[in-house]
C-alpha cells in the first residue's frame, strides 16, 4: 500500500529506532538530574518514563502548556508516542520541556 512505501522510502523505521535510542538516552540524562525520575524505558518512539511519585497527570497537564503533547499510562508512568518522522533536535526540545515543568 501507499503508505508501506511511504514508511520504506523514507526510512521511517530505521528513523524511529535511532530517534527512539535518542530520545532515551536523553530522558537517562534527565533523570542524573531530575530525580523524580525512577526508571526509562521503551523500543522505538514508543517510550514511558515512571516516576518515583504519583504525579503524571500534574506533568502531563504542564508540559502540554509548554507545547509538548504526552500521556499519563498510570497515575506514575509518562508515555510518548510520537510521530515517526520526529528528528533529534525535536527530542531534545521535548526534553527541556520536560526538564523545565518537573
């Protein structure tokens, strides 16, 4: 189908496990500094991140004032789903965002 092609030609899936390794990385750094922060994890752009308190929703509402669109898995669990075309340079926004409404 069209959009088969569309994800092979443009290398979405490559994309999205490189990007997705990034973006964890990233959030791992995060964490040194944001203790909040208990445990990363994830494949591909699929990627969660539990904390140590109960306030997912809290940060979930904060972060989307801040343009960074995410979801509460559970009362402790941030999850991201984002797009497969998403680049480095719009992870590492996604991530000061972060760090700025933890």
């Amino acid at each position: 189908t069209a959009t088969i092609d569309f994800i092979e030609k443009n290398s979405l899936m490559k994309n999205a496990s490189e990007t997705g390794n990034y973006f964890m990385q990233k959030l791992n750094e995060l964490s040194k500094k944001k203790k909040i922060i208990k445990e990363v994890r994830g494949k591909g752009l699929i990627v969660g991140v539990e904390l140590n308190e109960n306030i997912a929703k809290d940060i979930v509402n904060k972060a989307l004032g801040a343009g960074l669109l995410c979801n509460a898995a559970a009362d402790n669990v941030l999850r991201f789903l984002p797009p497969l075309i998403i680049t480095k340079k719009e992870v590492d926004k996604a991530v000061r965002i972060l760090k700025k409404v933890m």
